[in-house]
C-alpha cells in the first residue's frame, strides 16, 4: 500500500508490531485517530508512554502495581500464607475474576523453556525462596499451564523447595466443567479418572 | 476484568476507543506494550501524537501530505485537468493501488448525511468548486461509493457545477470482474444491462 506521508507511515508501522494488527487494520486505526481532535490523540499517545514509564510491580508478588506493594499484597483480608505461583499477570487477572481465592500471588514471568532461552534465572523464583524463608508461607499452589514447560517449571521449583516447611499444591487437573467426556483429550480424561475424587467433594466445588 | 493498575486500566481504556478494539484485546495489546523495553513504548506513543499534531492537508486536494502540496497534486507527470472527487483518503489509496489513474484527486471527506447531521457545508466542496473556477480543470470524476448518502451527494455537486465549462463523469457501475451474474444484486444487473457498452471497450478494460 502506497501511503503518501511519512506521519501516517510510521504510525502504521508502530502499530503493526503489536500482535495480531496487520498493515491494513493498522492504517483503519491511524485514520481513526487522526479524524479525532488532537486532545484525543495526545491522551491516547500519552497514556501508553506513561504507562509503560511509570508502572511499578509490586516488591513481594511482581504483580503490576502503582505502588510500592500491590493492592492485594497490601489487602489484611488476604492470607499471606497460601501464596498461588502464576505465570504472568494475566493469569492472576483469571483467578481473580473467580472470586474464591483469598490467598496472595506470585508472579514468575514466564516459565522454563530453553528453546527460547528462558532458564530458572530469567523467572522470579529467587524472590520466591526468599518470600518463603522470610514469610510463614504454609502452602505454595502451583497454577501453571499443564504444558511441557509448565510441568518442567513446577517440577524445578518443587525440587527448590523440597527442604523448605511449605506445602506444594497444583491446580486439579481434570474435564472442565461443562466440558463433554467424548471431547476431552485421553490424557485429561486418564488423569481424571486416576485422580478421582470423593463426591461430596465434588458436591462443595460445585457450590 | 479487574485491573490492579490505574496506568493499566487508562491504557486499555485509551485502545478500546479504537473501532474493533475491545476490553480483552486492548489489555492484551497493553501487557505486549508492558513487556516491550521502554522506548518502544515511547516510540509509539510518539509517533500517534507527532502523526496527529503534524499533519498537514495538502491546500489543493485535501489529501494528508507531509507538505503544504501533497505528492499527488506536486507530480508534474499527473494531469491537473482531470480530477476524481472521493470521500476520503482511504479511496485515493485504493485507487493509487490499481496504477491506472493519472489524473489528481479531490477528498470531500464524507458525503452529504443528513441523519448524521453532515451537510454539504462540512464537506470540502467550495474548495472544488474554487478549484474549478481557478484552474483548466476538464473533467470531474465522481468517485464516490454508490449508497443513497452517496449518490444525494453526487447530484449536489452535479448541480452545483451544472454552469460551470466541466465535464463531470461518474465511475462505471456494474458486474465487477470475477463476480458471478446470478450472485450479483438485481439493481446492478439491471442498471448493467441498461448501461451496456460496445464490445470494443469491454476489450481494453481486460487489457
């Protein structure tokens, strides 16, 4: 496509690094803003360097933040000793929309994956350990996608963590509710059934 | 969604503005801004603001342009005397695609919208109409999408140049190439029918 200004060109081309926006949804946004007044286009401008400038995470769970210590960190009706171990803040963003956890995060930033050059060293879990030694962390629930990685992940951190006094637990694994038997995959379905469970606990999960 | 950030929450807010950008998509486009080092975030920030606060309209034909005349209307090799009237920069785009016009535009910006409160006053006619009365302009296209607003707008401007020496064409309707006839609406099939041409033409159309 042959757009005739530089200004335009190079609108288009930041915001064709974003994921999932090509050249031709890119130019239909560029042309958005440009019919909007400029105050318009200066919030929106302003608000994405601000963002990206200003953002704190919090010290304890790398949860993003505007303060020093996240709004669920610095919670007194959360319970610091049951700490959820996610992958990134969109995961706690799920869990919290739930509304049944009352526990506190942990934010890795990603999980193991040497393909891409992602070691133990590159995810928050020297914080982790640390968190437990300082804190009465009584139980760690490992919330992490059940993939190669993620299984990898859980098992270097449990290794990590086996001397320490704490509790690790995963995420059920399991036919989603709602999900059809004949639908869900062999290895979930095998699982399910060997990690079968009393019914009346079945009963209180659907409550 | 429950967003733990006030910077967050006025980004995402800032990109659900946009058409066909939603709460999950912006807030996914946030989180891959937030991941980003630092200058890429005030790359494109500053690129949306300077696109907006710089942007010149060429005097002539309303097109974006980075100078006071656009590339178009600049290019000695396009010819002044023929001029094709289009609602808005996306078109001259798409006709700029096909390589075949070498005539200059001229950008309405919309047409006339009586529902949308858009009369012949918002758009850029006296400018056409000074164009005319200034230049040794032959011929006037009127490019413009065959809607109700869009043909109400053509016969404005048909009747507002009635007087003036200018000859004023519309582009041609009909089966567009590649279409099929029995899939194609019966008022293009019968104004196609009744606008037939000779066979001769139809020949250095394909070429």
């Amino acid at each position: 496509m042959n757009i005739p200004s530089k200004l335009i060109q190079d609108a288009v081309n930041e915001f064709t690094k974003l994921p999932g926006i090509g050249k031709k949804t890119a130019l239909r946004l560029v042309l958005h803003l440009l019919n909007q007044p400029e105050e318009q286009a200066e919030q929106f401008g302003t608000a994405i360097i601000k963002m990206r400038k200003e953002i704190v995470y919090c010290k304890d769970c790398h949860n993003i933040s505007d303060a020093d210590s996240c709004s669920i960190c610095s919670n007194p009706g959360r319970d610091k000793t049951l700490v959820c171990v996610v992958e990134n803040i969109r995961d706690i963003m799920a869990i919290e929309n739930t509304n049944q956890f009352r526990g506190t995060y942990h934010v890795l930033g990603g999980v193991i994956s040497p393909l891409d050059g992602i070691g133990p060293e590159q995810l928050n879990i020297t914080s982790l350990v640390s968190r437990i030694d300082r804190k009465e962390v009584k139980e760690i629930i490992m919330a992490i996608s059940p993939t190669m990685e993620g299984d990898t992940t859980i098992f270097y951190v449990s290794k990590l963590l086996a001397e320490k006094p704490v509790n690790i637990t995963t995420i059920a694994r399991g036919v989603a509710f709602g999900g059809e038997l004949e639908y869900t995959d062999e290895l979930t379905l095998a699982r399910s059934i060997a990690s079968r469970m009393p019914y009346e606990n079945y009963l209180i999960r659907k409550k």
